[in-house]
C-alpha cells in the first residue's frame, strides 16, 4: 500500500493546492512535497535487495478485460522512486525567490506531475504504465505553454506532438502483445507486464515490436535522430518545468528501455540492438559537439543532457550487468546535476537578464557560494572522480566497452567533450573581468543555498559510497539478465 500512498499523496495534494489557493501557497506545495520525500526515502531504506516487487497494490480496474490497477516498486525502479520523491521539492524550494502567476495552478501541476512519474516507475500492468507515461504530458505541457517564453506555443506544441506520435507506436505494441497471452476464462487477456515477459514471441513480431517501443522511449530520452523537440522546449519552458523534464521525465524512456525492450523482444534486440546503440553513441558525440557551440547556457545543459541520455541508452543496449547498473546509477545522478545546473542557469538569469555567455564573467568575483555549489555540480557532470557522475559513467563506458571496443572508444569521447564545455561555461562566466551586467552581482540567498546543500551532499556519497544504491538494484538486474539471455552480445 506504500506504493498506492507514493502515487495518490501528491495528486490529492496538487487538487487541494489547486482549489485552495492562498498567500502561502509555495510553503504548502514545499511542505506536500517534504512528505512524499520522507515516504520516498522510507521505501527505499526499508526495501530488501532482492529481484521482488515490494510495498504493491492489485485491484481490478477494467475487470472484463483483465487490465488491473497493479503497481509496486522493485529493484529497477527504486532509485527512480526515490529521484521523483527527491527533486520536486528542491524545485519547489528553488522558486521561492521569484514570482510566478497564477501560483497555485503551477505548484499544483508539478505535484500532478510528480504523482504521474510515481505511477510509471511502479506501474506493474502494461495499460496502466501507459497510462501514466501519457498522464505526466499533460501537466508539463501547461506549464510549458503558460509560464515559458515567448515562443513557447509552438515549441510546446512540437513536444507534444513528437511524445503523443511516439506513444501511439507504443500503445500498438501494448495491445499486440496484450492479445498474445492466454485468455482466461475465455474471454480476458492478462496486460501484466510479468505476463509479458513469458511470451514467445517470433521473430518477426519482436522486429516490429521492438521499433514501436524504441521509437515511443527513444523520443521520451530523446536519442538522435529524435531530439529534435528537446532544445527549444528545455529552453522555453520555465526553468521548474525544464528541472522536472532533464531531472525525472526524461528518465521515463531509459526505464522503458530496461522495463520493457530488453526483456520482451530479446530477438529484437539482438537484431536491431547494433543499430540503436550507434544511434545513441552518435547522440553522445553530437550533443557534445553542439553544446561545445552554444552560448546560451540553458541550451548548452540541454544539449549536455541529450549527450548524457546517449550514454545511458547505450549501456542499456551494451546488455552487460555493469551497463545496467551504470544506467540505472546515472539516471539518479544525472537527475541531481543536471537540476543543479539549470538552478545555476536561473540564478544567473534573474540576477543579469541573460543567459548569454559573451554578456558574462568576473561573477566569481563576489559569489564565493555561487562558485562552490556550481563548480561541484560541473565536476559531478563531468564524471570527476569521487562524484556521482563517475560512478555511472565508468559503468556505462565499462558496458559499452564489452559490448565492443570502437563503440566503446567513441562513447568515452564524452568525458573528453563534457569538459570542455562544461568548463568553457564556467570560466566565460564566472572568471575574467566583469561585465555591464555582473558588475553588482549578489551571492546566494539563504534559500538558494538550501537547495544546493542537498543536492551537494549526494553528488559526494553517490560518488564515495555508490554501495548503497548499487546494492539494492543488483538482485533486480541480475534477474533481468535472464530473460536477456546473456550478459554480452557480440559485433563480429
């Protein structure tokens, strides 16, 4: 029941925020968001590091047809859980500074939305995680589309368009897959994705199938080619939306990945896995290279975020344990940094009206915090040693590497390009001369502090002590790899 608790907590919130409004609104959404944090961390404490689906709940939902509200929270989809519960209220907590309208509409979205996220990382029924991966559109397209830039109509309206064009090649897959299992009774199929797994599927359809579903998670991360709808719409959306797609919702397609590609067209990937991990290994070279260009810094931490999904889809694909772990490992870790920095992107902003790298510089000057907390949120991004980021690149670049040298070579290039750019972005704003617009540049508010201390503390232990949460996905993965049938696949 925990589970039913993690899912419905912040949607009953959200509803009340909504309708109650108020001059405190923030604190109330802040405090809504606290709990559901304790029940995230409860759970992930008290869960055993075994390959079971812990804390669930099964209720009839469509009884005639044998769909069911069935959810639960295993070893893949622990640290996910506890991301959710983690971020949203440092993002909450890191709009405490600004003003935004209609307040308690946005702070009743992000809870709306943070309580779909919960739904699809625990979601046990392939109908109902469907259900959820569509419901968490919804909240982060209104706050795109109300509180973004000025050109946030069409760019949300393209993000909407390439999310609800992929979801339907997933729906399809759902509902052919739905039908292959054994009707019981007579009359009802199972949707369970445990059901799922036992098909035997031919080749053919795993081919299909497993394009339906890459295309549906590959648009989600995104991986190139399908990316197209990323940058714009990180940029526009205001920087809680943008925190809530890089930090949580993007993660959503690399769990698909792992949840449902790997496991149920195993033929499918050993025929076209090659394939979509060149195109991710592509997406690690090329969003690099396109962020080393940019002189926005919001859109050069998308194009660092696309490079980094890159990584994370191609360890998956490498179907090595180590590649699985770093997956799931970096998606926990990328959520923390990548929220870090566009918190650093937003304070710039609001303090110089610019995001412009050539209009900056010399803001170390008098930000002695600033400079802290943004130096270690880069050097975790960029894979230092003894921060978070290494951990799951070390994983992923070791799963890639099995898999096969060259891709592996190529991949590793993104430690290489990831400080450069990351770099670049601090010394041409933080280091040289000031300019016109840092010249009265103010370090942290107390508040502004509170959401890097945190976000601080986890980028160290992740990074010092990665056993305590590489311990409680291990038995999930391991029993993963069953059904993947090897630990490795050759290229030769």
């Amino acid at each position: 029941m925990l589970t039913l608790f993690l899912i419905l907590y912040p949607a009953i919130a959200a509803t009340l925020i909504f309708l109650i409004g108020g001059e405190r609104i923030k604190q109330v959404a802040l405090i809504a968001a606290l709990i559901e944090l304790a029940l995230a961390v409860y759970s992930f404490f008290i869960f055993k590091p075994d390959a079971s689906s812990q804390f669930g709940f099964d209720y009839p939902w469509i009884e005639s047809l044998g769909i069911r509200l069935s959810a639960g929270i295993d070893g893949i989809s622990v640290l996910l859980v506890l991301l959710t519960g983690l971020l949203v209220p440092f993002i909450i907590l890191s709009t405490f500074d600004r003003t935004y309208k209609q307040p308690a509409t946005f702070y009743a979205l992000m809870l709306f939305m943070q309580a779909a996220l919960m739904g699809v990382f625990t979601a046990r029924d392939g109908f109902l995680f469907y259900f959820f991966f569509e419901a968490a559109l919804i909240p982060i397209y209104f706050l795109a589309a109300m509180w973004g830039g000025e050109n946030r109509i069409p760019v949300t309206f393209k993000f909407f368009v390439y999310t609800i064009f992929g979801s339907l090649f997933m729906l399809i897959a759902l509902v052919y897959l739905y039908y292959q299992t054994p009707a019981v009774n007579g009359s009802a199929h199972s949707s369970a994705i445990a059901d799922f797994y036992k098909l035997q599927l031919t080749p053919q359809a795993q081919n299909w199938i497993f394009w339906a579903f890459f295309i549906a998670f590959a648009i989600k991360m995104p991986v190139f080619p399908f990316h197209t709808w990323q940058p714009d719409t990180y940029v526009e959306s205001p920087t809680p939306a943008t925190m809530l797609l890089a930090g949580i919702m993007l993660k959503m397609g690399v769990y698909g990945l792992i949840r449902f590609i790997l496991p149920i067209v195993p033929l499918g990937v050993e025929n076209w896995g090659r394939t979509a991990i060149v195109l991710a290994v592509i997406g690690i070279i090329y969003g690099a290279i396109i962020a080393i260009r940019q002189r926005d810094m919001k859109r050069l931490i998308a194009y660092s975020s696309f490079s980094h999904v890159g990584l994370m889809a191609a360890g998956v694909f490498s179907q090595t344990e180590t590649g699985m772990q770093g997956a799931l490992v970096q998606m926990l870790a990328h959520g923390i940094n990548v929220v870090g920095l566009f918190f650093v992107a937003d304070i710039i902003f609001s303090r110089t009206s610019t995001r412009q790298l050539d209009q900056l510089g010399g803001i170390t000057q008098s930000t002695p915090k600033l400079t802290v907390y943004f130096l270690i949120m880069l050097l975790g991004s960029v894979a230092l040693p003894l921060t978070n980021g290494f951990i799951g690149e070390f994983l992923l670049l070791h799963g890639v590497f099995t898999y096969n040298h060259y891709l592996g070579l190529a991949a590793g290039f993104t430690i290489i390009f990831g400080a450069v750019y990351m770099l670049r972005m601090f010394q041409k704003s933080m280091f040289g001369p000031t300019s016109p617009r840092t010249e009265s540049f103010a370090d942290l508010t107390t508040t502004e502090s509170w959401v890097f201390i945190p976000l601080v503390v986890l980028v160290f232990w992740i990074g010092v002590y990665p056993h305590t949460f590489l311990n409680v996905t291990e038995p999930a993965v391991a029993n993963l790899m069953k059904y993947i049938g090897t630990t490795s696949v050759s290229m030769k």
